[in-house]
C-alpha cells in the first residue's frame, strides 16, 4: 500500500490530499528516511511524522485498504 493512503485510512492524516503534500515537503520519513507519497509500507515498518512541536513515531502492526474509525487505532502502534 501506498505511504500516502496508509496515512489516510489509519487516521493518522485526514485526508490523502494532505498526506501526500507532507511526503513532498519532507515530514514524513519511512524506517528513518524521507520518502515520496507512492512509497510502499509493509507491516514492521516504522512511521515517523514531523508535523507539529514533536514528532510522532509509530510501527505499522495491519494493513487495510479501508477501515472504521473506531478500529483505525489497531493498525499501528505508537513508539
């Protein structure tokens, strides 16, 4: 699955649009290197997002291709 439209369907960025403009603007890094929205992301990878005052790491633990926002939760887990 893509980086950008991981983001989206976990919740961790609202909308793909906005995802995708984080990668291009060097704040998302994938296993501690900067990468572009059509990355792919496999389930053990590890998310870093430098959005705000501090940045938020997580593991990516499932892969979904939709989700409800009650179980987006359980598709990463925060380090």
């Amino acid at each position: 699955m893509r980086i950008d439209k991981y983001l989206k369907v976990s919740r961790l960025i609202k909308r793909r649009e906005l995802a995708s403009e984080a990668c291009l603007s060097s704040r998302v890094y994938l296993n501690g290197r900067p990468v572009k929205p059509g990355a792919q992301v496999k389930v053990g990878d590890r998310i870093e997002l430098r959005l705000g005052a501090s940045p938020l790491t997580v593991e990516i633990t499932d892969i979904r291709e939709t989700t409800k926002k009650e179980d987006a939760q359980t598709l990463f887990r925060v380090i």
